[in-house]
C-alpha cells in the first residue's frame, strides 16, 4: 500500500509525477524565501521606478505600493496552494498544463521563457547606473551596456559553476536587503523627526491637473513590477528539501515581508525629502534623499547595499529561467530539448540553459533603447501569467490534486482566486491602456503573437511527454 501522500518522501513525491530527479536538493526553507524575496526584490524595484512615479503621481503616488502588496498577496495565496499540490520545477507551466490543456500549459510556459529572458536586462540595467556613480564611471549608455553585459556574464558564471554560491548569495541578499532597507527606515524616519517631517509630501500631487485617478494608477508600476517572482521558490521545487511544505510558506512570507517594508521605506523616503522640486528633478531621487539626509558617505554605502541586492535578484531570476527552459526541455517543449534538458554531472546545473538565457539578456541589453519599455512589459507578463494561472486554479479547483502539506487558506481557495482573477485583470488593464504604457502593450501582443506561431509551426502536434497526466492522489 502507498503512505498517505503527507508521508511521500521528495523522490517519491517526483516519482508521482513521472519524473526522477536529476538536481541536487540543497534548499530548506530560509534559502527557499531567499530566492523569492530575492527575486521580488524591493530594492529593484523602487530604484527602477521611483523617479517614474515622483514625476507621474507625485510623491503620493507611493501609496500605490501596498495597494499592490495586498493584490499580490491574493496571488501568492493561490500559488502557494499550487505549489503544496505539484511541487515541480517549471512552476505554472506544469500545473496549467496538467489542469487545463498541455497547449494552454506550453503557452503559458512560453509567456514565462520570455518573462525570465527579458528581466534579466532589465534588472541589471537598474544595477548599471549605481555601480558607474559608485566606481566614478561616466554613465554613457555605451558604459552602462558595458556594465550590464559584465553584470550578466558574471551571475552565468556563478548560476553553471556553484548553486552553493548562488545561494549563498541570495542568503546575504536577504540581510543586505531586508536589513539595510528597515535600517535606512529607522535612520531616515528619525532625522526627519529631528529636522521636521514633511507630512504634505504624502499627498502632494506633483505636476497633476484635474483627476488625480489617472496619475494614482499609472503609479502602480512600481509595484506591478516589483512584487513578482515569488514564483521563483516554487520554480526550483526540485532542489529544495520538502518543497511541499517548504515553498508555500516562502511564497507568502516574501511577499508580505515586501509589502510591508516597502510601504515603510517609501513613507519615511518621502517625509525625509529636503526639497520637492530638486527631488522630482533628479534623474535618481533616492540617491539625493539618502546622500542628503545622511552625507555621500553613508549614501555610498546604502548604495553598496543596493547594488549587492539587484545583483541577487538578476542571479537569482537567471536560475529560475534556466530551470523553467529544463522543465519545458525534459517534456520535449522547448527548442532543442536534448541539449537544453541536460544537468551537468559535476556542476548540477542545467547549464546549456543558463547559456541561453545569458545570450538572451546580452541581446536586450543591446537593443533596448528604452528601459521603461523593458519594464512595463515584464510587469505585464508576470501579470499575464498570474491571470492564466488562477483562472485555471478557479476552474479545476474540484480536480485538483490533494495536498502533499496543508496550508491555512486551503479552504478559502475559491474566493481567493476569484479576488487574485480580477485584481490580475485590473493590473493587466493598468499596464496597457494609457497611452503611456501603448508600446509596452505593442511589446507584449507582439511577444504573444510569437508565442503562437511558434507553438502552431513547431510544438502544436508534438506528442507531449505523459499526455495523459495522472492527478489522482
């Protein structure tokens, strides 16, 4: 007689799923929050977009951010439940195409290949103009290519020879992050009360005429950019010890650790500002909060911080895409899948995949000439691939697998997903109908229309690996 599935052992558990394993299980649950809060990374994010929201909706613009936390935590809850039921690499990927259909499934895996591909660059263009200001390199877009391409030739290195390395890394990264960030909040929120808080800039509209809802909404970017990738713990399910139990706590904690020192960040960010007009004309207003409340010394050394942040969160965003293109390789839907579905013997590492992807972030380093492009649409898709998934968990919530660990909010699962599918919808809608965000909407049809044809020209009468998947338990 089998054990009750909350006994299976991890190889077990992968065995249940026609798979055996081929990479090496390191992650408990500490490393398994790391790879998501790395991922989210809030350092990122509101570097990258800060300047965008100050100059669209003003410095009350941030209050678009826990607006974001709360939507995303509805997300989390639902992949968090997916990810205690199939608890395999390739994350929506694999559970859509067991649930719905292996095209819809190959689909969203397509949607998730160009996700990975495209955040690469983008992350690491966010790094390149820190580490020119801190190094004293002239920011000249061909210097800060240079740094880009560097940048991402270094976390291939790391990502094929050492995943104690990576991990290690992203580990730091957490107290790097997660502690400079609260740190520099204690230190900013008291010398603003030293100095005198500037409470208006919470709801200074900055340049707004008329309706404020426009600019308010816009000013989701932030956030719509920043809290995702907490996907990525359940991405590398097959190398962390008792994923069943493991990922869906790391998912949830790392985005509600997001939410709420972001929100706290941003508010004694802003209350600190010493002069509005200079800050939302700075070409990097944070820098010029931090060097102006603390000194350049202290202002370089936050920026230390920050750079070891992004750096985690483009390494770790590599080794979720490298294993994504496995996951798709070992089912024979990804482009040539023998070579891309080898795991090196000595390193364990998928690392043909990794190559590719490393090419692929050159590439758009190269050709992007625009980083709010870059950035808007690797928030839609993320947005696009949340939607599909949660709609699919909505729909086959009664056919679901039962799960291998209980998760608290199990129960509520329907409603949840039911509020996860329209905030996704809203936050899809955000990010492509003002006439702001029209080329990032141009982008991502483009990129999805790609998808199709590729999918009818090459994979649409493949014959799918376990066609028929088996989801009793």
């Amino acid at each position: 007689m089998e054990p009750p599935v909350q006994l299976l052992s991890d190889e077990e558990v992968l065995s249940r799923f026609s798979y055996r394993g081929e990479l090496k299980r390191t992650l408990g649950l500490f490393a398994s929050f790391a790879v998501a809060f790395s991922f989210i990374s809030i350092t990122t994010g509101i570097f990258t977009n800060f300047s965008f929201v100050l100059t669209t909706g003003g410095p009350a613009g941030i209050w678009t951010w826990p607006v974001a936390a709360i939507g995303q935590l509805f997300v989390a809850a639902v992949f968090a439940d997916l990810a205690s039921r199939i608890p395999i690499s390739g994350y929506s990927y694999q559970w859509i195409r067991r649930l719905a259909t292996p095209g819809v499934g190959w689909f969203t895996g397509w949607m998730s290949f160009a996700f990975l591909a495209l955040v690469v660059p983008a992350v690491d263009s966010g790094l390149a103009p820190i580490v020119a200001q801190v190094l004293g390199i002239s920011p000249t877009a061909a210097h800060l290519t240079d740094i880009v391409i560097v940048t991402i030739l270094v976390q291939l290195l790391l990502n094929v020879f050492s995943v104690k390395a990576t991990s290690g890394i992203n580990s730091a990264a957490v107290f790097t992050e997660a502690g400079g960030f609260l740190g520099l909040t204690i230190v900013l929120a008291i010398l603003a009360f030293v100095h005198h808080p500037h409470w208006n800039n919470l709801a200074y509209h900055a340049n707004v005429r008329g309706s404020y809802v426009g600019p308010f909404v816009l000013s989701l970017l932030m956030g719509l950019f920043t809290i995702v990738g907490f996907e990525a713990a359940a991405n590398l399910s097959e190398e962390t010890k008792q994923a069943h139990r493991v990922v869906p706590r790391a998912i949830v904690t790392s985005v509600a650790l997001a939410g709420a020192l972001g929100t706290l960040f941003l508010v004694a960010a802003v209350i600190s500002i010493p002069n509005l007009g200079k800050a939302i004309a700075s070409s990097a207003p944070l820098p010029y909060i931090i060097d102006s409340n603390l000194g350049a010394v202290f202002g370089t050394l936050f920026l230390v911080l920050v750079m070891i942040s992004i750096f985690a969160c483009g390494l770790v965003i590599m080794t979720s895409g490298g294993r994504l293109i496995f996951a798709m390789s070992r089912d024979g839907n990804f482009f040539a899948s023998g070579l891309f579905r080898r795991v090196s013997p000595r390193f364990e590492t998928p690392v043909a995949a990794l190559i590719l992807l490393a090419v692929l972030g050159i590439v758009g380093a190269y050709f992007s000439s625009s980083l709010t492009v870059l950035v808007g649409t690797t928030a839609v898709l993320p947005a696009l691939i949340y939607l599909f998934t949660t709609v699919t968990y909505l729909f086959s919530y009664r056919r679901l697998p039962a799960a291998l660990a209980s998760t608290k909010w199990a129960r509520w699962g329907r409603p949840i997903a039911v509020i996860a599918s329209i905030w996704l919808v809203f936050s899809v809608l955000v990010l492509t109908i003002p006439k702001q965000f029209h080329q990032v909407a141009i982008w991502t049809v483009g990129i999805l229309v790609l998808g199709l044809v590729v999918y009818f020209a090459g994979f649409r009468r493949r014959n799918f690996a376990s066609a028929s998947l088996d989801l009793e338990t």
